[in-house]
C-alpha cells in the first residue's frame, strides 16, 4: 500500500519569500488586471536581462511561442521545418498550425539532442528547408556549435525551444539566446511557473514588436478596429506576468535545487548494474529540470516506474520521439535509432524542489529495492 506524502516529478512551487503575490496584489489594487500592463512589461526587460537576450514577448503558452517564432522566420504552407524528434508534440504541433511540413531529426547519446550528423543528413535532402527547430531536453543543452554552423552554413534560422533550460547554459550563453529565436515556457511542471505562460526571446527587437502585434489580434493602431493580417490572441495576462516576476527571482535557488537533487541520485543510484545518468558535458551547464536515467540490465523504465507508484510517487518515461507518435509517422524521419533507444530506456525520477533529504531517500530505497530483488 501507498505509504507516505505523494512526491511529484516536478510541481509548481511559489517562493517562500511571497514575492509573486506582491505583484499579484499590485496588478490588483489599481484594477490592473487585464490586458497587459507594467508587469508584462517588466516581466519582459527582467527576463531578458536574465537570459541575455535584446528583446522578448511575453505570451499565454511556450506554444504559442513557438507558433510566433515559426511565423517570424516566416514559415507558412507547404516550407519543411526540420524538428528533433526526441521532445514533447508542444514543439511539433505548431509547425502544423502554419501547414508547414515537419520532418524529424534523431539525437545522439552525447547530448539528447538533435545529432548534427543528422542534421546534415537532413539539409542534402531537403536544401529548401525553411527553419530548424532544436531542443534542449530536461535542461540538457543541445551540441550548439555542430548545429549553428550547419544553419549558417545553409542560411535558415533556427529556433531553440528552451521551455524546459531556463537557467541552462551552453558555454557561458543561455540557452534560447543563440539561434535566432527562443522560447521559453512557464508551464506548471518548469523550473519556474506562472501557471502557464510563454516567451519568445530574439535580438531582432523588430520582429519581436510584430511578434506582439500578431498576439494581439493584430490590430492596427486606428480608432475604430482594424485589420489587415490574420491575429491571435496570444498576450500574457498581468496577473500572470506578476507570477513569472516573483518566481523569476528565485531561479537561481530552484536550479540549484535541482542540481542537488541529481546529484543526490547520482551518489546514490549510480553503482546499479545497467543505470546510466543523462549525460552532462562539459560545455554545458545545465538546471537539471529532471533527473533522467536510463537503464539497460534486467530492472526496466517500467518496473521502476510501477514500484514507485505503489509507493505514492511520480515518475514517467523519457518523451516518446514524434516520428513513432501516430499523428506524425506519415512524416519524413532522418537518422537511426537513438531516441527510440532513449523512450524504451530512459525515466525521469522525481525532482521537485520541494522534496527534502527524507523524501530523496524513500525514493532511492525504492529504486535500490528492486535490484536487490534481482540479485
Ligand atoms: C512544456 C514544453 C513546451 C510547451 O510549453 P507550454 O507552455 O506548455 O505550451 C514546449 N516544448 C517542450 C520541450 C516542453 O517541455
């Protein structure tokens, strides 16, 4: 039977100083709740000076970030997008909302990430391929080097969907500031949370005030309502954005956290026959946003995930990889079978930063458990 409090993969957690609700309650008392306002703004200009980024638009979802990255690059009907393959369909699906066509990238054991062999394979196939779209999974960076001189290279932009790296860097860069356009997402299970909201990060400050126009129902600035491009209502609430400026100031303590807890696993998990952690290179300094393994002896994904569910904790497999996921077989595919390899292989253990050493340790046991019982 259950025993104990649940423990979650990664929960929302507000910071103990309260600060989000100084700016929820300011956004309150002058009735500034809706549309936009001061905390949109400085949720904005906080973020990008956090990430080093020229400029960013603060919209309702990570996806709708980059559905707006894809329109910028200027991605409509018919143009190939390249997508990695290993990621979550939020990244996928807008690149059919713009009837594009996807076609999806492997990875590599290295990173996770989209294999710049593959890559490269993709471009001689398809050289009038319009935008890249690369991941940076559970916080882990992507080879960014390989991958932004193939793109320069062959002059198509890319766009790096950040939603799970806040606080990840790739040699000192944050991550979502290196291609031309990045997203980040403040969804209820990311490092931080504004309940659910997105940003699109770019130096091109242009582009990005259009990027607000559009999410605006691209309306002109008239009198009366006016029209000449399609529009989407896609802007960030104030109360929202008030959430997002509290939780932004304790992004340094969640990764922190974070990273205590995979090293906590690490020290403790690591000598298990067939356990391998997700890889973390040298170039990259990563939030840790899951602790993910994979395993390859006789305890599989699912034994572990069963044994900690009984026991009242979260757990779940690596993302299952597009090309495999039925809505997007009918897409091309380049590359071999790493990712697969990672979804049959790989589990994400919990790693919210509310769990304490108790919790850490009940988990472990668990897992320790099932080895034994092997033996
Ligand atoms: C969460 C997530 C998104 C989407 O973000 P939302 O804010 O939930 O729309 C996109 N890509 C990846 C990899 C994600 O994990």
């Amino acid at each position: 039977m259950a025993s104990g409090n649940k423990i979650f993969l990664s929960s929302p957690h507000m910071s103990d100083e309260g600060y989000e609700m100084e700016y929820i309650k300011e956004a309150f008392d002058t009735n500034w709740v809706a549309p936009l306002g001061a905390n949109v703004n400085e949720f904005e200009n906080e973020l990008t000076a956090k990430v080093g980024s020229m400029a960013a638009a603060a919209l309702t979802t990570g996806t709708a970030a980059i559905h707006l990255a894809l329109k910028a690059v200027g991605v409509g009907s018919g143009d190939v997008v390249f997508c990695q393959s290993l990621t979550f369909s939020a990244t996928a699906n807008p690149i059919i909302y713009q009837n594009a066509v996807p076609v999806f990238i492997d990875s590599n054991l290295e990173t996770w990430n989209m294999d710049p062999l593959a890559l490269e394979e993709a471009f001689i196939k398809y050289p009038d391929v319009k935008a890249v779209i690369v991941v940076h999974l559970y916080g882990l960076s992507a080879d960014m080097d390989a991958i932004m001189e193939i793109c320069n290279r062959y002059n198509v932009p890319l766009i790096e969907d950040a939603a799970e790296s806040l606080g990840t860097y790739y040699k000192g860069q944050h991550t979502g500031t290196i291609g031309e356009y990045g997203i980040f997402s403040f969804n209820g299970n990311k490092i931080i949370t504004t309940s659910g909201g997105g940003m699109l990060v770019s130096n091109h400050e242009r582009q990005i005030s259009k990027v607000r126009f559009w999410a605006t129902q691209s309306r002109e600035q008239a009198r009366h309502y006016q029209h000449s491009e399609l529009g989407f209502n896609y802007r960030m609430s104030n109360i929202v954005a008030g959430i997002g400026r509290g939780q932004l100031k304790v992004l340094e303590q969640r990764v922190a956290k974070k990273k205590y807890i995979f090293n906590y696993y690490q020290k403790e998990l690591s000598h298990l026959e067939g356990v391998s952690f997700m890889p973390i290179n040298d170039w990259n300094d990563p939030n840790c946003w899951l602790s993910c393994l994979t395993l390859t002896g006789a305890v599989r994904p699912l034994d572990v995930m069963l044994a900690l569910e009984q026991e009242n904790i979260e757990s779940r497999p690596v993302w299952k990889p597009m090309h495999i996921q039925p809505f997007f077989s009918k897409y091309d595919y380049i590359g071999g079978k790493v990712s697969e390899q990672l979804f049959e292989n790989g589990i994400c253990i919990p790693s919210d930063t509310k769990m304490t050493d108790i919790d850490l340790e009940r988990v472990c046991t668990v897992i320790k458990g099932l080895w034994k019982w092997n033996d």
